[in-house]
C-alpha cells in the first residue's frame, strides 16, 4: 500500500519521511514534493491549486500500479482531494482512503483573507499564531528569508482555491482535526459530502499542528485505518530503536 503524503502550507513533502520508520513495512510512504521546495527547488512555486492538482496528477497516475492512499494536511488535505478528481479523471484508480487532516472541507472554505500577499512581518505573525514553526526557526533570519516566498505563495494558493461540485469520491474519506484548532467540527463533518463512501472523523489534542504534536497517535489511526480497508493485520512500526504494537483505531 503506497501513502502518498502531500505538504502543508510553506512546508515540504520531506516531513513525512520520518514515518517510513514509524509505519509498518506493507505501507510505503511517498513524499509528494511540490514545485519550488525540497528537491524542486529550481521549479517555479505556483499559486494555482488546479494547476498543481493538475500537474500531480499527470505526474503521478502512471506511477499507481497498485492499492495507494492519500493524505495530506491544512493545505495540503485540499490539493489531495484535487488530486483524488484528478486521477480520477486520468482513468487510476480510486485511492484506498482520502486521510484530510486539519483543513475544513472544501465545499465550505473561504480563503479570502489569502487573496492578496502577505507581508513579510504579516506572514511572521501568521506562523507565529499557527503555533508550528520554533522561536528559533523564527528568529533566524536566512532562513525565513527562503521559507517566506514558499510561504507567501501557498497562501495565495488557498485564496485562489474555488470549490466545484462534483460527483462524492467513491473512497473513503477519513478526516482528522486538532481540538484547539480554529476549524471547528462542523467544518470537518462538512468532507463527509465528498465521499460515496464511508466517513471517519477522529479530534485529536492539540492545535492545528497537531501532526506534529500527535504524530504517534496520528500515525496509529492512520495505519490502523489501512489495515481494516485491506484486510491486513496492522503489523508492527519501523523504527531506529524499537517495534511495537499500534493500537486500534477508535472513533
């Protein structure tokens, strides 16, 4: 089973190659970078989410010879959704589980306090009132200066974000939300239209980081969640120093 992992606002896709020794050996976890970071640097960062959507989905839909899931946080919960339609329409396969995690459902976002670009000192308190990015990161100079362009741009990507109804997903969908987060609960009920089939909503503690925060318990629901889609055991975690057991999901 394939995880395809898409990044959140200004972050990159590498985050989550920390949980290729956190998950068990059956789920491959696959870091879908974007253009303009990590590894695609040199590539132009763009402020269409259907583009991007668009040229995920080209990229990827001949790569998928097999059962894959999606996941994706904040932002990135939104372009997989796009991505889910996207290869779709390229004729793939639908995905196992679409996992959309902090992020309210698309039909009901309103993005237009991103649709112009922030400033520098704007975006700083934008992070700073997120509450996921260290003091220290914040603090240091040169590297704001690299991550804010990123940044910036993703944030107008979510102004331009319109919303088009269309046929529910016929996978399905499994949403996860922090307790103290912003998006409120009824936001994230709201995904449940977007699937044919079945709906999972899981509040976990924590603020709209709560991916890092509860990465554990995150991670455990999420393989827990593979493993009754496919009828597997859900195995042991990969990790420098131990194995142990997930616990079952519980809703």
């Amino acid at each position: 089973m394939r995880l395809l992992c898409l990044p959140y606002s200004g972050g990159s896709a590498m985050f989550y190659a920390r949980w290729r020794r956190l998950l068990p050996s059956w789920i491959d976890v696959r870091p879908v970078e974007w253009p303009g970071r990590g590894a695609r640097m040199d590539e132009p960062l763009t402020t269409d989410p259907r583009v991007l959507a668009a040229q995920l989905a080209g990229e990827l839909a001949a790569q998928l010879d097999g059962p894959y899931a999606l996941f994706g946080h904040s932002l990135g919960a939104v372009i997989a959704f796009e991505l889910a339609h996207g290869l779709l329409d390229r004729g793939a396969a639908a995905p196992a589980i679409l996992f959309a995690s902090g992020a309210e459902a698309p039909a009901v976002r309103d993005g237009s306090k991103w649709r112009e670009p922030l400033s520098d000192e704007a975006l700083m308190q934008e992070l700073r009132n997120l509450q996921g990015t260290p003091d220290e990161a914040l603090s240091n100079a040169e590297l704001m200066r690299s991550a804010l362009p990123v940044l910036r741009a993703d944030f107008l990507m979510c102004g331009a974000y319109v919303y088009r109804p269309r046929r529910p997903l016929p996978c399905p969908v499994h949403v996860f939300g922090g307790a103290d987060d912003e998006t409120g609960r009824e936001a994230l009920e709201a995904w449940q239209q977007e699937t044919s089939a079945s709906f999972a909503l899981d509040i976990l503690p924590g603020h709209h980081f709560f991916i890092h925060t509860q990465q554990a318990e995150l991670i455990d629901r999420i393989c827990a969640a593979l493993a009754r889609q496919s009828g597997r055991s859900i195995g042991l975690h990969r990790s420098e120093d131990h194995e142990r057991v997930l616990r079952p999901a519980t809703h």
